[in-house]
C-alpha cells in the first residue's frame, strides 16, 4: 500500500453517490477545494461520529470553497440510509470494487481483534483546485476529524 502525500495529483475517479448518480471528482477541479475521507462502513459508531462532525461543519467548509465526499466500500443503497439516518448534508460516494481507495493507496491489509483482512484505511486528503493534494491527514480521532480539517484549512 503506497499512500499518496501532499504535492502528489489526485486520481481522477467516477463514482456513484447515494442515489446511484455518477459523480466525477474532474467536475470540481478549478472550481473548489475537494476534502475526500475514507471511512470503512457506514452506519459504524466511528464513521457514524465521523461524518456528523462534518455535516456539523458544512457552513464553515462552504465558506471555504471545500466541498466534502466521503467514499467507502459500500452498496449506494447503504450509503442512502446512512444521509437520511444522520441527516448528512454531503456526498456519500460508493467504491465497491475499491479502485479509487487503491488509485489513493488506502486499501490494504488491516488487523483487528487477532485477525487479518484488506480493507480501508481511514484518511483524508484535501485537493487543492489544481488537482494536487494539499495534506494528507493521517493523525486524527472520528471525534475530532473535523476540528483538525478546519484548523488546515483556516491556516492556508
């Protein structure tokens, strides 16, 4: 698993989001700053506590010119039940296949309670409007996700 790190371009990806509508990450370039989060399975307490935090925040990332996707391994259908559930106010995007967590190198071998298995590495990366990434961020709680994403932006 080769993570991408700040200065390196963003792979372009075409994902669908909860209604099953395709969204293209190239559609934002120029035009906003793209915090893309990787979270394992939606509807689990830490991804759960991760994107209220964000959805908590919405205006102040609006006002920032930053848009949020949040992507997971995760059917469409799952990923509408988790907006309506907790009334999130972003894009939940769907990377069964895991293509995109790969082309960001957040898929790879994890361990939990003894036992091995693949899957998503919970990061962040905030893509300037250049495409490139601006910071990784790998150093952080569910709990506190958010505060750290704004303390980066308002420094920039």
């Amino acid at each position: 698993m080769k993570t991408l790190i700040a200065g390196d371009t963003a792979p372009l990806f075409n994902l669908p989001n909860d209604n099953d509508q395709i969204i293209s990450l190239a559609d934002y370039m120029g035009k906003q700053q793209v915090l893309v989060y990787f979270y394992p399975k939606a509807m689990t307490p830490g991804c759960t506590v991760q994107a209220q935090g964000l959805r908590d925040i919405k205006a102040e990332l609006s006002e920032l010119n930053t848009v949020v996707f949040g992507i997971s391994p995760d059917e469409p259908k799952r990923l509408a039940k988790f907006c309506q559930r907790d009334e999130l106010n972003f894009t939940l995007l769907s990377d069964v296949d895991h293509k995109t967590a790969d082309d960001f190198g957040v898929w790879g071998l994890k361990k939990f309670m003894g036992r091995e298995y693949d899957g998503i590495h919970r990061l962040s990366f905030l893509i300037g409007l250049d495409g490139k990434i601006n910071h990784v961020f790998n150093k952080f709680k569910t709990k506190d996700h958010h505060d750290v994403v704004l303390d980066v932006l308002k420094s920039k």
